[in-house]
C-alpha cells in the first residue's frame, strides 16, 4: 500500500464527493491547500484529535500546502453538532489560555516546521454586517441547518438554539473560503460544517473542494471521546497515566485504537492482554519516547499486575479529611460532581478497600487512589 492509498483508506469515515475524485488529484502533481480546524473549548487536546491530527502530518509528508488552524472566534459561538444541549459561552480569556498550548500538544504528532499556523480572528473579526448578509446569500439554507438528526431532537425536546450557533457553519465555511481551501480534515459532526466551506467555495469562487472525514475515536468509557466526557485520553497525560489508560479499554477497542491511534497495524496476537500492552507501549512510545514507553510499562506491571503500591506516592495537599474534599482539592478528579460519581460507582479506594460513602472521613496516613493510576497518601 503506497501513501496515498493509505491516506485514503486508514481510519476514513467518508470523503466529499468521492474518492476516486480526490485521488485523481492527489496523484496528479498539485499541491493542495489542506486545513484542519481546532476550537479551543478546553485547555487540552485528546487522542480523538490526534486522529484528523494524524491525517494532516500524511498530507505534510506528501508536500502538500497545510494550515493547522486555532478556531479562537468560532469558540466565541460554539458548535453544537454533537451536543443535545446548549454549548456554555467562553470569555475571551478562557479562549486565550486554552489554546496557548494547542500548538505544543499537536505538535507531538505534526511537524510545525512544514505547516502554517493561524488563528481564525485574524479574519472573521474583520468582517462587516454587509459581508455576512452576502455570505448567507450565498451560503446553505436554514432548512438544511434545522434538518440535522441533532437539530430535529433539540427542537422537539425543546432545548434552546441560539440564534448566533446558526451563524456558527457559516464561520467555519468562511474559514475555507478566505484560506481557498481544497480539502479539509476533520471528523463525522463536522461533515455539516464543512460542506458550508465547500458551498461558498463553489458559490464564490467557482471552485470544487474536498472533504475528508475521520472515524471517531471511542472514549475510556466506550462512547465518543470527548473534552466534557471525563472519557479522554489527553495527548499531554504523563507516560504512567496515559500507559494505564489505554490498558483500561475494553478489550473490542483494541482493534481501533492501533487503527486510529498509532502508526502501526495491529499485531496477529491473540492475548488480549498481551495486545493492550503492545497497543499501550507503542502510544507512549508516539506520544512520548521509547524510553518513557519502557518505563511505563515496568511501572505497570509492577504496580498494578502485581498489586504493589508505588513508592512514590505524593502527599496530599488538602487540610481536610473529608473524601470528596481530598479528591478535589488534590486534583484526583476535576470538580465535586465527579467526585460523587467515582465514589458511587466504586472507582475510589482508601488503603485498599473500595468506598461508596460520598462523606467518607479517612484516617492520617491513609492512601487513597482513584481508579490503578492515581494515588495519595494523607
């Protein structure tokens, strides 16, 4: 399999209006103008990004124009296409020091030297009330909007819709369209978002474009990974705790995650247990080094097969007793609320033994730890 074919069969959802399109053109000498956009919602990226991530450093290997793209104005509206609920409006100074690092995150899986970075301000906040009025002319209806599986469930489920995440497909359509895009990357909720960059391209510039969709990674938990989800594996998680992660999924996701999440296909082992470890070391080993990978994968099999606690635990910092205090207080989980629902579902151990009391007090000298890679000591 030569890189184009693999470029246009590994992990891909669909691509917009074919294949054999994109690959006439992909084999041809042009070199394409290709952009993956980002919305800094949360300060982390997750491997789920990595996959359209992924895809971009292919088009950078085979020379083609890429632009990785910082969505910090389309974050002022949000996009709703895979929320049944109203997405919470960020300030401009979340915005700003959520995506301050986006760049070093992705940059584990693409090489910034060969690739233009640009943030979405730089143009959208130009643009003047006659401007969006031609852009709608131009643009897809607000029938085509409302149609959508997701829309359909919010209205009859009457869920607000507010009147600028209308506006948000057109952005990201202008995105294309002032960056005269060829192909854009990104995944199946996207697909809405970016046939609006394809419409204006052909409405305004008399221009064919493609779209290239991504299979979605599955979370920890089985559903789609996601910032909100508590389900991620973060592309910044230490060595340890990202080598534990993937050792947790079940074992029907293996055959994904080596799809989806590393170089590599997967291994005709049939130890599911075996095949989680080499999964484990070879995403550490991409996201990390080799050496860290190895180290990981000792601290692992000691810790965790073996039933050893670390050595190194940290003490808690918290000046309560109290459980939920502890956890949140010690960063063990991100908010009260989590707390409660690791406890009651058993995912909090103190000195060994499970705890389901939400008022737990524990003792001086306890270890506590939440799930097999996150402990300390009080």
């Amino acid at each position: 399999m030569d890189k184009i074919e693999e470029l246009l069969t590994r992990g891909i959802a669909n691509i917009i209006p074919g294949r054999a399109e994109l690959e006439k053109v992909l084999r041809s000498d042009k070199k394409l103008n290709i952009y993956l956009g980002v919305d800094p919602t949360a300060p982390r990226m997750h491997i789920g990004h990595g996959v359209n991530v992924r895809k971009l450093q292919q088009f950078v290997e085979l020379g083609h124009h890429v632009t990785f793209l910082i969505g910090d104005f389309t974050t002022k509206v949000g996009d709703n296409s895979d929320k049944e609920s109203e997405r919470p409006i960020l300030t401009d100074e979340e915005i700003e020091a959520n995506w301050q690092t986006y760049k070093a995150q992705a940059s584990k899986l693409l090489d910034f030297s060969k690739v233009s970075l640009h943030h979405n301000s730089e143009w959208l906040s130009k643009l003047g009330f006659a401007d969006v009025l031609r852009l709608c002319q131009k643009s897809s209806s607000l029938n085509d909007y409302l149609s959508r599986e997701i829309m359909k469930k919010k209205l009859e489920a009457g869920v607000s819709i507010r009147l600028d995440e209308v506006f948000y497909p057109l952005m990201q359509g202008y995105d294309s369209y002032f960056m005269d895009t060829d192909l854009q990357v990104g995944a199946a909720d996207q697909t809405f978002n970016m046939q609006a960059g394809r419409i204006l391209q052909r409405n305004l510039r008399n221009k064919e474009s493609f779209v290239l969709v991504n299979q979605y990674l599955t979370g920890t938990d089985g559903r789609k990974m996601s910032k909100s989800w508590g389900n991620a594996i973060w592309l910044e998680d230490p060595p340890n705790e990202m080598y534990g992660k993937v050792m947790s999924i079940k074992d029907e996701l293996i055959p994904e995650y080596f799809l989806l999440a590393t170089k590599i296909d997967m291994p005709s082992e049939k130890d599911p247990m075996l095949l989680k470890k080499i999964l484990a070391l070879q995403i550490v080993t991409e996201l990390h080094s080799d050496k860290d990978a190895r180290d990981a994968q000792e601290y692992f099999e000691s810790t965790f097969q073996q039933k050893q606690v670390p050595d190194d635990i940290r003490p808690s910092a918290s000046p309560s007793f109290n459980i939920i205090d502890i956890l949140v207080d010690d960063k063990l989980v991100s908010s009260r609320s989590e707390a409660r629902r690791v406890i009651t579902q058993g995912g909090v151990r103190v000195n060994g033994e499970k705890i389901n009391d939400i008022n737990a007090i524990v003792d001086s000298e306890a270890i506590i730890n939440v799930g097999p890679r996150k402990f300390i000591k009080k």
